[in-house]
C-alpha cells in the first residue's frame, strides 16, 4: 500500500471512530464526514473544490489551498440533473464587496460622492493601515480626504466591473520606481508602520496570484487560515446530509417559574442533562432527526424543515412581547481610544429599515436548548457557543463565545435589508483575523407576502434572477460567509426582501471563526 493510501485508511479510520463517539451523530449521501481538526491537505480529500495553487509573495515559492469554483453543470448532474445550459449565467444584480484599503499612516475619512461633483456622504473613518468595505456596484464614486480637510481629496475611485474588489491608497509607492518607493517608505514610516505596510504589500500581491487561480479576489488582509469549523458540502442541488441531536423539541411550552434564567457555571453547563424533559416531543425519543437540503452551491445556503417546533416560535415571540426592540443598525467602523478599528451599530441607514433585539443564551432554557441544537447542527461542541471554564477546549484562543446573542428582528409593510454581506474586515495586527462563519436563520411565522431571503448571486446555468428563500414557520436557513480555504465569499450577498403584504418576524444567530470578540 502507498503511503498516501495508508495515510488515507488512517484518516478515514480516524474519522469513523469520532462519529462513533460523538454526541452528534451524521451522515451524508456521498461522503463521510470527519469533525477532527484537519489540515489543508486533508480538506483537500474531503472537498474536491480545494486546489493546490503555487504563489510566491517574495518568500520563496510556497502553496496554499485555494478554492476553486466548480463548473456549473456539476451543480446539476452530480445530482441527477439535466444542466440547462454548458455555462453559468451572468445574475442581473451587479453589486459586490468593494474593499477599501488605507496603507497610510495617516487617519483618512471615506466618502461615497452620489455623482462626479455631486453631493458626498461621509462613509466612514480608516485608522492608519486599516480597511473597510461595502457593497457596491459599477460606477460607484468614493474618494479618501485627511480627517480634518474634507476638501482635500487624496485619492478618487470609480469602480469597476466585478471581479475588481480591491480599492487601495498608498501615497508611498512610485510606480515602476522601487528605489524611489523605498525612499519614500523610509522617510515615512517607522518600524511597526513599515511592518504593517509590507504586510498588506504581500497580501495584495497574494491577491493577484489567488485572483489568477480562481477567478475571485482575496478578500482577507493576510494568507487566512481555512475555517477551523466543519463545513457541509454543497456538490449539487438538492442534495441532502442529516444530522442528528438530542436537543429534541419542546411540545409544549413550560411553566413560568420554570423557564428562569440560567446561572449555572460553565463546568456544570458543560454535564448538564436535557432539560424539562416532560415537555419535550414523547415521539421523537432521545433523538430529533434534521435534514439540511442544498439549496445553492455557491454561495452555500441549506434550509433545514422545523428547526423550531411550535411551541419554541410562541415562546420566542412571547418574550418578543417583553422586550423593546429598536431601529435596526448596520455596523460601521469606529476607532477604540488606543486607536484600532471597532464597529459601531449606531449608524442609521435606509438599507435596514426593520426593528430588533438581542437574545442571550441564557434568557431561558427554551433558548439555550435552540444554542445547543445550532451547535449540533453545525457539528460543533456547544462550549464553542458560550463562555467557557478554564478547563474547557483548551485549544480554543479564547473563552469567550465564538457567536453573537441571538437577534430577534421584526419586518413590517414595505420594511427590507437590502443586499449586504454579513462578514466585516478585521485589524491588519489581528493575527487570528476574527470575522463572521456562518448565519443561521430562523423562521418565526409565514404567509405575508414578499419577506423573502434573497441570494441575488447564486451561481446557477437556468436564470439570472435571485434565490429566493420564502419564510416558513419553524424553518431554519444555514449559509457561509466564508470559503474552505478562508477567503471571505463575496457570494454570500444577500437581502431581506420588502414585505408586501403582513408582516415577518425571524431570529438569527451570527457564528464567528476563529472567536467573536
């Protein structure tokens, strides 16, 4: 036997005896899962669509496993299709992710100018060598102007047709003149400025290599490890992997002086036996079955049938009636008096016009038990979505949660969150480079019109309009912000489309990689 085959025998065995062992049991049609740390190599094996690309960013010839997005038609005939056509079609929606890089050591202001001498609306504030992004489109117009000189404009962008992502001010380089540029850097910036210069000069230049491998920008600000999370593949449409947990449904809601709010410690949260068992679905037993079913390949959205059961939606949204829900915020990015970026939910704008709120994990038993099955769901420890002990995970970085509270927002007549990404753009000193995984959503009534989730970027060879996810009672909705190989994935766009008629309530959980800070 080679070594490569026994090196495979080894980690499928590996494999078989995690899924043994584990609380969590799954199974997929076509492949066996392993939720053992893994290195790229044998995420390789496990997702066909990792390819071994050769870069060099001035270190000598390294190789990285880079994602590579499979032809369209496999989409299709993997699962027994016909593809429609040999190719993908271009979507009518046009935005994408426009990533703006300040590789000053100067504070920059960032404005968007409605058009060529027109009204500017104040974006946002980059710290020195920081970036930031929104979504945007062809033709947008932004420039950058000092802090306190709004009328000094130190660099213009128009942008450009997607894939051309990157948008970057660097007032030391001389282009084609590296001995001036070296003279400039080292008039300039001092030794931690000129480390952080050099670093971003590297990712960019590992953008152009990744770039030319996959047809996509990289969207990190440095050579990102692959999520440390499991992914579900997502091969063809309509296929389907099932996971299973014993966080089974409540069927009915429990009393009051029941349903306190946890205070139990982390060591004795981590033993803790399922709770009010008496009001738990007798016919499922100890074991509640869930189906994720594929509903795009990339980017990768699943919708899973009565996540919540009945009794779950009326006891969330009777705690809906005890808390008060503000005007939804977008984050924007602020400064922290040491000087590093922060993103600030105070900023109003008219691509969010619902109302929400935020849901700990330990409001109620009911809540937690919702935490524990996402876990599940995501063939990861339940520790990962809380505070831990000292003894917990400890190869995790932090004991801090790896997600944020549950959000509970609600959509009224003509109310919508236009297309956006849910991921954010991390500090360039931020070695773990924090950003948001994956978004489940939940479902907590139906039957209004319009209200749907919109993913208006689905690669698909059959139509150019969006993917359109419709709201259903108890329905959950997984998708990734990130690729395999750690990319943030610009595909993931997507929006809260406006109600028409009725109204729409959902929750959603946000899960960070590598840790929520």
């Amino acid at each position: 036997m080679s070594w490569s085959l026994w090196w495979l025998s080894l980690w499928l065995s590996l494999c078989l005896l995690v899924t043994a062992t584990s609380s969590t049991t799954t199974t997929t049609e076509e492949t066996l899962e392993c939720s053992v740390t893994e290195t790229a190599q044998q995420q390789q094996l496990r997702d066909p669509a990792l390819k071994e690309m050769s870069y060099d960013i001035g270190d000598g010839p390294q190789t990285f496993w880079a994602y590579v997005e499979p032809d369209v038609t496999s989409f299709y005939e993997n699962g027994g299709l016909t593809p429609p056509a040999s190719h993908k079609v271009v979507p009518k929606f046009n935005g994408f992710a426009a990533k703006f890089i300040n590789l000053s050591n100067q504070h920059v202001q960032h404005y968007w100018e409605r058009h060529k001498g027109g009204d500017a609306l104040a974006m946002r504030h980059y710290t020195p060598f920081s970036a930031g992004g929104t979504g945007s489109f062809p033709n947008h117009r932004f420039f950058f102007t000092p802090l306190d000189d709004p009328n000094t404009r130190l660099i213009e962008w128009v942008i450009k047709e997607y894939p051309n992502n990157l948008y970057v001010y660097d007032p030391y380089l001389v282009p084609g003149d590296e001995a001036q540029t070296e003279k400039n850097l080292r008039k300039a910036l001092n030794k931690k400025e000129r480390h952080q210069y050099d670093k971003w000069r590297k990712t960019l230049l590992f953008h152009e290599q990744y770039l030319n491998f996959t047809g996509r920008s990289y969207l990190a600000h440095s050579l990102r490890d692959a999520p440390q999370e499991f992914m579900w593949r997502a091969d063809y449409f309509g296929q389907e992997h099932w996971v299973t947990t014993k966080e089974t449904h409540f069927k009915s809601t429990p009393p009051l002086e029941t349903m306190d709010p946890i205070t139990a410690t982390p060591e004795e949260r981590a033993v803790q036996p399922r709770t009010l068992e008496e009001h738990r679905d007798p016919e499922e037993g100890n074991i509640l079955n869930m189906t994720l079913k594929v509903l795009s390949c990339a980017p990768r959205v699943f919708e899973i049938p009565n996540f919540l059961s009945p009794s779950e939606v009326e006891h969330i949204l009777e705690m809906a009636g005890g808390l008060e829900l503000g005007e939804s915020k977008t984050g924007d990015v602020g400064v922290n008096n040491d000087g590093r970026q922060r993103i600030d939910p105070s900023k109003k704008t008219k691509t969010r016009t619902s109302f929400n709120t935020w849901v700990p994990r330990e409001k109620s038993p009911i809540i937690d038990a919702i935490y524990r099955r996402s876990a599940d769901l995501l063939r990861m420890d339940e520790a990962i979505l809380r505070y831990r002990g000292k003894r917990e995970l400890p190869e995790r970085t932090s004991k801090q949660a790896a997600c944020e509270q549950l959000q509970l927002v609600h959509y009224d007549l003509t109310q919508e969150y236009t297309a956006h990404h849910d991921f954010g753009y991390s500090h360039i000193d931020d070695d773990q480079q924090g950003a948001r995984f994956a978004t489940l959503l939940f479902y907590l009534n139906e039957g209004m019109e319009g209200g749907e989730t919109s993913f208006p970027r689905w690669v698909n060879a059959e139509t150019f309009e969006q993917l359109k996810v419709t709201p259903e009672l108890g329905k959950a909705v997984l998708f990734y912000s990130q690729l395999p190989d750690g990319n943030l994935d610009d595909f993931s766009q997507h929006a809260a489309l406006p109600i028409k008629d009725g109204e729409k309530w959902l929750i959603n959980l946000w899960v960070w990689s590598p840790e929520y800070k």
